[in-house]
C-alpha cells in the first residue's frame, strides 16, 4: 500500500504500523525494517487476540529447494459394482454400436406406422 501510494485509506493502526516501518528504513535495511515490523505487527495480534506475556517465537520454515510441484493426474481406478464382481470377466461384452441401435429404432418406428394404416 505503501508503494501505491494508498496509505490514506488505511485504517489508524495500520497507517501507524505503516510510519513506524517509514522510520525503521531509515536506520535500518530494507530486510531488517520489515522483519522489525512485522515482529511489531505479531506482537500487537497477539495481544489483541487475547495473549498474555510475550508471543511465543514463530520458527522460520526451512526452504527446501522445490524439484517438481506439479502432480500429474491419474484417472481413478474404476469402481466395479457388486453384480460385476460376482459374475467377473465373464460379463465382459462389447456395447452395440451406435448405428446399430438407430437403424433398430428406425425399423421398429417404419413397422408401427405401417400396422397403424
């Protein structure tokens, strides 16, 4: 926000938290102000959701160097039903082609109209 020029839209504690990093960049790195800061920012959620004391020490994530994050995708194995599992490979038939079915509907649908006259 800072950076964007958008500090004024910013509520008073934040526009607060917002001048103290301002004033820690001036003594301090850029990398040192903004670890002080948001130490500063955990410190003051931590006793505002309640916290007693001083907030435990947060422990850094170690980097591990990432090789791969992308997974690539598997179809689920296909789940059989009980009657499949029952009669196994044995019911393994072959659906009927698409042609076939319509040229049957075709037969039947020309048989009724001409019963019908």
């Amino acid at each position: 926000m800072a950076k964007l020029n958008g500090a004024s839209a910013l509520p008073a504690e934040a526009q607060n938290f917002l001048a103290t990093y301002r004033k820690l960049l001036g003594e301090m790195p850029e990398h040192e102000a903004t670890e002080a800061t948001i130490l500063l920012l955990y410190k003051a959620y931590y006793s505002e959701m309640g916290g007693i004391g001083t907030p435990p020490d947060v422990q850094p994530r170690r980097g591990e160097p990432v090789a791969d994050n992308v997974t690539a995708f598997r179809r689920p194995q296909p789940v059989r039903s009980k009657a499949q599992a029952v009669l196994g490979a044995s019911s393994n038939r072959q659906p009927l082609p698409v042609a076939l079915i319509f040229a049957c509907l075709v037969v039947v649908y020309v048989a009724i109209r001409y019963f019908w006259r």
